[in-house]
C-alpha cells in the first residue's frame, strides 16, 4: 500500500516524537537485522540513521549499544572502525567480529584496538584465521580478557590453537565455538565453560575426547560436527552432571567413542548423525549414552544403560531416524505435543540407496537397549514392499515389553497391509 505525501510527513512527524529510549531499541534491532543480513556493508548501511535528521543523530550518538559492535569485514570497514570506538563510553563492553583475511599491505586496526580494548570486550569473533602464527591469534597471547563471555574461532585448515592464547584467564567464557581448530586440554579456555561447540570440516582431527570433558565440568551444551575423537583405554568416565544437551556428526567409532566417555542424566538431550554406514561386524556395540543413575545414599552414582520407553522408527531415503524417549510416550490418539526425544540417532545407511532396504539399519536396531520400550511408532515416508520390512521383525521380537505400536505407513506400502 503506498502512503500519500500527507501520511509520510505525519509518520515522519510520530517517529520524531518517540522517546530516545524507544528510538535506542529501534535502531538497535536495525544494525542487528543489518549484521545477519550484509557485514561487508555495515557500517555504511547503518550508520544512515544519523543523517536523518538532528533528534535521530542525538539518539543515535548517545545510543550505547549502537556502537559497542565494531567489525572489520572489508576494506571499506577501515575507516570507521577509529571512529567507532571514538564514540563509545570507556565502560561500554564491545563485541568485535574480524573477518577480513589479514594483509600486510592492508593491515586491520584491530591488530592494536584488540590488545587494548581485551579489558572490556565481551564477545570476540575470528573468522578466516590462517594459521596459529596469524595476527588475529597473535594479539590474544598472554592476554587477560575479565568480561569475555563469547569466543569464536575459525580457522581455514585443521590447526592446535597457541598454548600462551589468553593464558593470563577467561573467568566469564562460557562460550566456545570453534572451526577447524583446537586449544591444547591444558587451556584456561575450558576452566568455566558452560557451551563448547567444534565443526570441523577440513581436517582429520582426532584428538582425545576425555582430555576435554575433564576439563570442562560446568558443561551444559556440548557439539561436535565431523571431528574424529578417541578415548582412554583405561575405561574412565567423565560425569557431567550439568549437561542437557550433547549432540555429535561424524564417524560411528567416535560416536562410540564419545558415549564411553561421559556419563550424563536421563533428561539430558542426545542427538547423534552418523554419517558413514555401520561397520559390518557380526555384533554392534550399543549406541546409547552412559546414564547417570539416581543418587543411592549407599554407594556413589553408578552407569546404567537402557530405560528407554518409547522408540520412534522412521526410515527415509536419506536416513534411518531413531528417537527414544525415557518417559512412555502415547503415538496415538490426540496427543500431539511429542516431548524432544531423550535419544535421537541419525544413520546415513540408507543414502543412495535405489531399493529401499531395512537389513543394515534392523541389525543397528537389534543392537540397542529395547528391553524397555513399550511404546512404538513406525512411520513410513516412502513406498516399501514386503521383502524390503522383513528384517524389521528382529527388531519386533526383541521388543519383549511392548504394549503400543502406531503404524503411520505409507498407503502405498505393503507393510501397511500386513
């Protein structure tokens, strides 16, 4: 709908009356809308508030978040980057974000701004680093960094981040998201962490899984995206009492791996991918978490595995989705608010597969903890014939506890007529 002139001037006319606290909130949720949307621009996109008129320039100059963000995304970010800070109240925190590859014929302010400012800044982002000898590395070596809540790092090729990065302490990171890279277990880094997220995707990391969660007791939200890990062959656990969500990609060795290593509570969250088939070895290890057992005022806590109540089975032509449920849940009827599953496994057997065919995900199944499960859902996205779901009833047979079973099949679907 297009506005006359008359009902221009007098939304112009309201905007100019609103209070500065009103117009902070505006122009704030603006620059962040700017930010996901075009870095490279950022400055000059935004910055046009101030030109509007006075009443918006005062705003925006006294706005103390509007400049506590400070980025260097391209060439045309250099100038402004002084400037900004320039503007910003000494007790302001910032928010930096380094992405611009560094040239020495072109070299960043950052390289001095990030040293002096390490005092105050709170979320610190470095993108496109190239090595541990890079300046973006370099500024943080023995640095001490007391308000820093958020640290991304990412990386071009797999490389251990330098022992001295920020040695001198961290104690507020909670955050910790790194690409491609990885500090040494003996890090400061990991002393308070709460979030630890790694994704990598070009390099054969493997490193010691254990290492890390010992490291990193206050653990809440724990990801890993295609690294390879190990464990010790000692057979310790790490207990984790505060983790609520852990979700791995990768390799099923070191999603066996990771599971060995770390014991969690049932209400946790477990989502897994595996992302290369099952090996085909004549028994499959179970794929379940260690479970942190109620407390006994007898002994100390104990592993268990199993309990799981409620088993959702959906195959497609991507992957065999499995999720699980501690608590029974009802499929059927009118209940539609499922509860986020306790256990999801992702299994990539299916993928190129041009005749469906359930065998290798059925012997992945029959290898899980099912002794539980009393509840069951099949749901079926494609077509299947009869032959094709014959293994599947392996999978039946071991559901000894069973009362529920939802058929959502295809109408296609042979099994549907079974």
């Amino acid at each position: 709908m297009s506005l006359s002139l008359n009902s221009e001037t007098q939304l112009a006319s309201h905007c100019l009356q609103l209070p500065p606290e009103l117009l902070w909130k505006i122009f704030e949720q603006y620059q962040r809308d700017l930010i996901f949307e075009d870095g490279s621009s950022y400055y000059s996109s935004w910055m046009v508030v101030t030109h509007v008129c006075r009443t918006w320039r005062e705003a925006a100059i006294n706005c103390p978040g509007l400049w506590r963000y400070i980025v260097d995304g391209s060439p045309t970010d250099l100038p402004w980057i002084t400037v900004h800070l320039n503007r910003i109240h000494p007790s302001t925190t910032l928010h930096v974000e380094w992405i611009r590859e560094y040239t020495p014929s072109l070299p960043s302010p950052l390289v001095e701004l990030v040293p002096a400012n390490l005092h105050r800044i709170r979320e610190l982002e470095l993108v496109a680093v190239s090595s541990p000898d890079d300046p973006k590395l370099q500024v943080l070596s023995s640095g001490h960094a007391p308000l820093l809540h958020l640290l991304l790092i990412s990386c071009y090729q797999g490389c251990t981040l330098p022992l001295d990065l920020l040695d001198n302490g961290t104690p507020r990171l909670q955050t910790l998201a790194l690409h491609n890279c990885l500090p040494f277990p003996t890090s400061k880094l990991f002393e308070n962490l709460t979030v630890f997220h790694l994704l990598c995707d070009a390099t054969n990391t493997d490193f010691n899984i254990q290492d890390y969660f010992e490291k990193m007791p206050k653990l809440v939200d724990f990801r890993i995206d295609g690294a390879k890990v190990h464990r010790n062959s000692n057979g310790d656990v790490t207990v984790l009492p505060s983790l609520k969500v852990l979700e791995f990609e990768g390799d099923w060795r070191s999603c066996q791996a990771l599971l060995d290593s770390v014991a969690i509570h049932r209400s946790s969250r477990v989502n897994l991918v595996l992302t290369a088939p099952v090996p085909h070895l004549s028994t499959l290890p179970s794929l379940s978490p260690r479970w942190i057992s109620p407390p006994s005022p007898h002994h100390l806590p104990s592993f268990a595995q199993g309990g799981l109540q409620s088993l959702s089975f959906e195959p497609t032509k991507d992957m065999l989705r499995t999720q699980m449920w501690h608590e029974v849940v009802h499929f059927g009827g009118e209940r539609i608010d499922i509860p986020t599953p306790s256990l999801s496994f992702g299994v990539g057997v299916l993928a190129g597969w041009c005749t469906p065919d359930l065998a290798e995900p059925s012997r992945f199944l029959c290898s899980q903890p099912l002794g539980d499960v009393r509840s069951m859902k099949l749901d079926w996205l494609w077509g299947v014939t009869s032959q094709a779901v014959e293994p599947l009833e392996g999978v039946l047979n071991n559901l000894s506890a069973l009362q529920e079973l939802t058929d959502n099949c295809d109408p296609g679907s042979e099994l549907g007529t079974r």
